[in-house]
C-alpha cells in the first residue's frame, strides 16, 4: 500500500489552532472574559490591547447587537429641584433601551465627584462625564479605565456647550467644547484622543446675543458626522428671537446654521432617532408633544412631524432615546394626604404604549451603551 | 473552487472516522448556511445542538477543516461557537485548550490577576 500524502493539517502533531484563529476567537468573546484571559500568556495580553484586535472586537460587538443598551445616571441640579432627599446620584444604570428595565448598576471610580457628573455623550463603550466646564472624563465602565482630560486650552470659559463623537475618517475620538463667553463671542476648541490635547478651533462674534439652548439632559446628537447643538440669536432690540440648530462637523471642524421646522414656542432639545436627526417640542403648555425628524440630513425641507403624543395632564419630557422611547414626568396631586409627588412614564413614540412605574424614577442623563475595549492601549488611562 | 479544496481534502485523507465525521458536518454546512442566513434563532439552535454534541476540543478539529477548506463563514461560526463554549472559562483551561504556553515573568502574571481580579469574578470550575 502505498503511503498517501497527508494534507498539512493532519500533519500537525498537537492539533493546535493556529495563533491567527485564536484571535479569531478572542475577538468573538465579551470584554470581561478578554480581560481574564490576558493572563494566559505574554502573547496574548499584547495581541489584546493591539489597536487593530479592538477595532475588530468594536466590530463584531456592534454587528451583534440585537439588544439596544443604555445607561443613564441621575442628575444632581434636577433631581435636588423636585425632591427633599435626592437618590444616590451616583449610580449609573445599565437597562435595555426600548423598556429602561435596569440590568445592572456601574459607579464611576471617584465617588464624590461623581454625584455631579453630567453624561455629555457614549460612542463606542466610551462614556464622557463633565464634572465641570472644565472637568471632563472619558470612561470604559466594561474594562474599568478612566481618563482625566486635560485643561482648557481657552482663556475664559462661560455659557458651555459640550459634545462627543467618534470621529471615523480618523479612527478617532472627540470632545467639542463651545464656550459663549461675553454672549457675544462664541469659540469652540476640540479635544483629540490620540493627540492628549486641546486645539482653538474657531471664533466668531457677532453683534447679536447668543444664547446657547438647554437640551434638557440629552446628549448632543451625532448624524451625518455632525454634533448638533441649539442656539438662539436675539436680534437687536427686536424681541422675537430665531432659535435654530448649529451643527459642528467633526471631520471639517467647521460649523453651519440648520433651521429648525415650524414649531410653537416651546421647543424641548433635539435628539437621535434611530440614526436621523429628531426635534422634540411640547405644545399647549406640555400637554402635546410633537416629534419632528430630518429624513434627509441637512435638507431643512425634509423635516416630518412623525409623532404627537397627547397627554392626559401637563407633562415635563426628560429623556428621548434613540429607539424612540419619551420620558416624562409629571406632578400631581394626591388630595388624601395632601402632598404632591412626581409621576414617571415612559411611552413608546410609535405606538403610544405607555409604560408606568419604568424603572428610572428621577430626571436623568441617559445615553446609548455597549461594550467595548477601547481606551485599553489609551495612554495615560487608569484602571481601578 | 470550494468543490476542488473538497475532492482534494478526500482524496489525501486517510480512512479516519474523526475526519470523516468532521467531513459530514463541515460539507452540508453551506446548505444550511444559506438556508437560515435570514433566521438567526435557528442558527443559534444549531450552534447550541452543536455545542452538546460536539466537545470543545472537537470543535477545534472542524475550525481546521473550515480552515483549509477556506470555507470563511463555517470557520466564523465555529470560531464564535468555541468563544461561546469558553467564555466562563479558567486561564488554565484556555491555556490547555490553545496550547499557549505562559510566558511571563515571575510575578507578571500575578500583577495581571490581581489588577483585574473583577474579570474572575464568576468563572466556571474547571
């Protein structure tokens, strides 16, 4: 019998993978179980934190995502306005994003200082967290790094706005802060992660005032590459004032006026709806809401009025999340005991499900989550 | 081309029923594949099926063939069945499975446990 050549894989005597399909495999696995298996050899733990393997492991994690995730956290200003005793204001919450049911809790390694920490935005498994204007934190809560940004690079910082994006064209990430010192002056300077640093990227004044629109505690959207944010110009001594969105290219780092549709005077903040641009506003006096979406981006004309959501008493909205869910509250009146409280409801923009006693009970920051190992090759990122 | 990789793999192997019992899963794989491509439930019912009957170390046999047979989307199921199959898992038993060797210094080893003794939270006895 004459001996057949075996084909190379039946050569191999210990009938082990190759190190390119262990990898394979790695980049399949959730972060936590990549984190441990960092200690299974030198090799290992430097193929994990390669740049390339957690783009890869990014990839795969989003095109897995049958479930949409956020994580909100309460907010301190908010919260101590309606409550005598205001909940942990600590904690942030891991929940699914189409009910908010809580699957688990995270805390940010500095305690204290987190009590006061406003969610600015999530890209990637990436948190931003502003203590301050001048404060701010990027955090991984899935690999537990933490990354204080430097200071400003600006003289004065007044009235700001701040946002943050993933910038792809880049492989990058962002922080945009505008700063509205003097109400005249507007001066916007950009934070890049793989530069450590702050950089001055525009200035503008106008005779105008400028007034830089409240967007309730949701994060500045991000659509076609583009941060957006909502200001207002009083013109002159004439009172009727424009409000319209300003929108930061992150990849031109340069900035333009889009126009809000025809609204009543009540605009409440614009925010992501699944991928466009939405614009929330409230009508006779919080008892209609309106959701207005950008099915083109950048063409003002193609602004929808998708949804009106009527309510049965004055209703505060709070958070609008990607899947299409409005957080409102609403106060009212128990005439038994003679005390007024805040009553929670999560209703679902589409077909107007209404969802009592959701599992957020108090005005909170939310923002869309998943996990990631970015920030683990961040240089200077501390682990706790 | 798939169909030249596959006469070739049967006419270089020998009369092994390992081989064999890999050659009947790996081979009607496309089929299947791109009969519930649309429905992931039923993808996930035959990786669970799979994940019973077929140990983890077999699993490493049909990676091989889906390998060489450069059959990419077998060998990306497979590869995210075995990340399924060991995600619970210990450092030793991943060691033992890939036949990685640790390399590390004397006390490097226990400096990584011990900062992200979180991520051993929870794992499977061996």
């Amino acid at each position: 019998m004459s001996k057949m050549k075996e084909p190379p894989i039946l050569q191999r005597r210990n009938n082990h993978l190759p190190y390119d399909i262990v990898l394979n495999i790695m980049e399949r696995l959730p972060v936590k179980s990549v984190i441990r298996f960092r200690s299974v050899s030198k090799s290992l733990d430097s193929s994990v934190q390669n740049h390339d393997f957690i783009s890869k492991h990014l990839n795969i994690n989003k095109n897995n995502l049958e479930n949409g995730y956020v994580i909100h956290k309460p907010s301190w200003e908010a919260s101590r306005l309606i409550y005598s005793s205001p909940p942990d204001t600590s904690v942030f919450t891991v929940a699914f994003d189409r009910t908010l049911d809580r699957i688990s809790e995270v805390g940010f390694p500095l305690k204290f200082i987190s009590n006061f920490a406003q969610i600015v935005g999530s890209c990637n498994g990436i948190l931003c967290l502003a203590i301050s204007a001048n404060i701010i934190f990027l955090w991984n809560p899935s690999i537990r790094k933490y990354k204080k940004l430097p200071n400003t690079c600006l003289e004065k910082l007044e009235y700001v706005k701040l946002g943050f994006a993933y910038h792809s064209e880049n492989d990058d990430y962002k922080v945009v802060r505008i700063s509205c010192s003097s109400l005249h002056i507007r001066e916007i300077e950009v934070y890049t992660l793989s530069s450590d640093s702050w950089r001055r990227v525009g200035i503008s004044s106008t005779n105008n005032v400028i007034l830089c629109h409240d967007n309730l505690l949701v994060p500045a959207p991000m659509v076609g590459g583009a941060l957006h944010w909502m200001e207002n110009i009083l013109e002159g001594k004439v009172i009727g004032r424009s409000m319209y969105i300003m929108s930061f290219d992150v990849n031109t780092e340069t900035s333009r006026k889009l126009a809000l549709p025809d609204h009543s005077d009540d605009p409440n903040c614009i925010a992501l709806f699944k991928g466009k641009l939405a614009f929330i506003t409230s009508e006779r006096y919080g008892y209609q809401y309106s959701i207005w979406v950008m099915k083109e981006y950048g063409l003002v004309e193609s602004w929808n009025k998708l949804f009106v959501v009527p309510f049965q008493r004055a209703a505060y909205c709070l958070a609008f999340t990607e899947y299409g869910s409005l957080l409102v509250c609403y106060s009212y009146n128990n005439d038994q005991v003679e005390s007024h409280g805040f009553k929670f409801v999560l209703i679902d923009t589409e077909t107007l499900h209404e969802k009592e006693d959701p599992d957020i009970q108090c005005p909170s920051y939310v923002a869309n989550f998943m996990e990631s190992l970015v920030l683990l090759d961040g240089a200077k990122a501390v682990s706790y | 081309m798939k169909f030249c990789t596959v006469k070739q793999y049967f006419d270089d192997e020998n009369n092994n029923n390992v081989t064999n019992g890999i050659a009947t899963t790996v081979i009607p794989l496309p089929n299947k594949h791109l009969k519930i491509k649309a429905n992931n439930k039923e993808m996930e019912q035959y990786e669970q099926e799979l994940l019973r009957n077929v140990m983890p170390q077999e699993l490493t046999k049909l990676i091989l063939a889906a390998n060489y047979l450069n059959f990419k989307e077998a060998l990306d199921f497979f590869c995210r069945t075995v990340a399924n199959a060991i995600q619970n898992k210990s450092v030793d038993y991943v060691r033992k499975f890939f036949g990685l060797e640790s390399d590390f210094e004397p006390g490097e080893e226990e400096k990584l446990c011990k900062e992200f003794a979180w991520s051993f939270e929870g794992v499977d006895e061996d």
